[in-house]
C-alpha cells in the first residue's frame, strides 16, 4: 500500500514538472513571436515595391522605376540631314550673260556662298558641287545628291529675262513613276517618286521669297527642268532674275535675303520629310 501511494506520489510530480517545461517553452515562443511581428506585419506605402516581394505590381498611376537614359523614349528621327548645293553651269558654260558683262556662272558662286553659311546656321550639312569654275556634267551633280542618305538639292540660277529684282522657285512636272525590266526606277526618272515633295519644299522657299521681293510669285512653278530630272531626292532650282541689270550689285543685294529663304524654307520643310527605313523604298 506505500509503495503505490509513492508511485502515485512521484507521477504527480513528473506530470507538473512536464507541464512547467511545455508551459516554459510555449511563453519563450510567444516571446518571440510578439519581438518579429511588428517587421512582419509593415506594409510598403501604396505605389511602391515591398522589398519582399519584387515582382507585385505597382499601384496604377504609380512609377516604380525613375526615369533614365536607357528607358527614355526615342523622338523619331527625320531623314533631312544634308542640302546639296548646286552653282549652275561652271567652266566653259558660263550660263546667261548680261550687257554689262555679267556671267551667270559667275554671280552663283557667290549666291551659294552665302546660302552655304545661311544653311550651316540652320543645322545643315552642306554639300556643294563645285567650288570653282568647275563644270560638272548634269550626271555628276546628280549622284552626288543621290549618294547622300536624308539630303535635298537646291540648284541656283540667274536668269535673262523676269522682272530684275524677283525671284522664282521650279519643280519638275508630274513624272509617271515608271520601273524598268529590273524593277528600279530609270536614272531619268529619278524625281519622280519625289515630285510631292520637291513641290512641299518648293512652296516653303518660294513663299518667303515672295514675302521678301514683290512681284516673285507666291507659290512655287511647274516646268521640265533638266537637273531635278534625275535626282532622287526632294530637289528645287531657285532662279533670281536678272543678268539684264545694268549695275550688278542690284544681284549682289539680293544674295543674303535669296540665302535667307532657301535656309529658313529648308527648315521648316525638314519635319515633313523622313528618310524611309529601306534605301530603296520611296518616300
């Protein structure tokens, strides 16, 4: 009979000795359950990432990421980079000439020289296709323009005959666009798929002119100029009138203001003409 009163004794005390120990080890974890919920339980500010969770979304309206230099969007770039500049005639061929001895191949140089300057002020790359008295054949000035990736041409000429002291702008006619056996367009009839644009830059030069000199016409003229013909690119001849003059420099003060035309026109025209993506698509 003692001897199942101990035992009975000695289980008791086991029983509290095991539940102190659980009762123990459960307060330890409530302990530290209670120190780690507060890191647990923050929420990120509404529009930002949770460093725990990188790939939730951000709320709408919301930029996770500041802007840089590798995700800032691209403006298109337009193609027109390069005007080429073209004195007329050159050389042997010294174009119309006056009573007083004036030569046109002469005065263009000089004209040119300005819209060059005038051109560079405006952000161009110019190209000319003589310096001197040169006279490269009609071919040559074109693939010089047609070797050029964003250009336009400008041809310069002093005329015989119009009203001295106004100015006019040329385009080539309509041109039927016509491919050969190869489907490439015929060396003579490079203008043609350009002809809508030749007219858009036409018309931009043309009317400050008009502004500038009175009596030049307000819109630019039509007519089956030879060196446009077969350059494929927007291309204008700008014709200043005249040789006729008696005294040259009524010519000479016309050169900054014909120069600022063809360079502001230019200008204004650039952002209506974008280079197509392949060389040899049409604009």
């Amino acid at each position: 009979m003692l001897l199942d009163v101990g035992l009975f004794v000695q289980n008791i005390i086991s029983r509290r000795l095991s539940l102190a120990v659980i009762l123990l080890a459960l307060c330890v974890v409530a302990l530290r359950a209670s120190q780690q919920a507060p890191k647990q339980s923050s929420a990120a500010p509404a529009g930002q990432l949770s460093p725990a969770s990188p790939n939730v979304a951000p709320t709408a309206g919301v930029s996770a990421v500041a802007p840089t230099a590798q995700t800032a969007t691209v403006p298109p770039r337009t193609g027109l980079n390069i005007v080429v500049l073209d004195p007329a005639h050159g050389g042997t061929d010294l174009g119309a000439r006056g009573t007083g001895g004036i030569h046109e191949s002469d005065i263009v140089l000089e004209f040119v020289a300005q819209v060059h300057t005038a051109l560079e002020a405006q952000g161009f790359q110019v190209v000319q296709t003589r310096q001197g008295n040169a006279n490269p054949s009609f071919d040559d000035r074109s693939a010089m323009a047609n070797s050029q990736r964003g250009a336009i041409f400008v041809t310069v000429h002093i005329a015989s005959t119009g009203t001295p002291g106004t100015a006019r702008v040329y385009v080539m006619n309509d041109m039927p666009a016509g491919v050969d056996a190869t489907g490439l367009i015929p060396w003579d009839r490079a203008q043609a798929p350009f002809v809508s644009l030749s007219r858009k830059l036409g018309d931009q030069v043309q009317g400050l002119l008009a502004q500038r000199y009175k009596g030049s016409p307000p819109n630019v003229q039509t007519a089956s100029v030879r060196q446009p013909r077969t350059t494929a690119a927007p291309a204008i001849a700008v014709e200043i009138s005249s040789v006729t003059v008696e005294d040259r420099a009524q010519l000479d003060h016309m050169a900054p203001g014909v120069a600022d035309a063809i360079a502001r026109g230019a200008a204004a025209f650039r952002p209506t003409y974008v280079v197509p993506a392949n060389p040899g698509e049409r604009p």
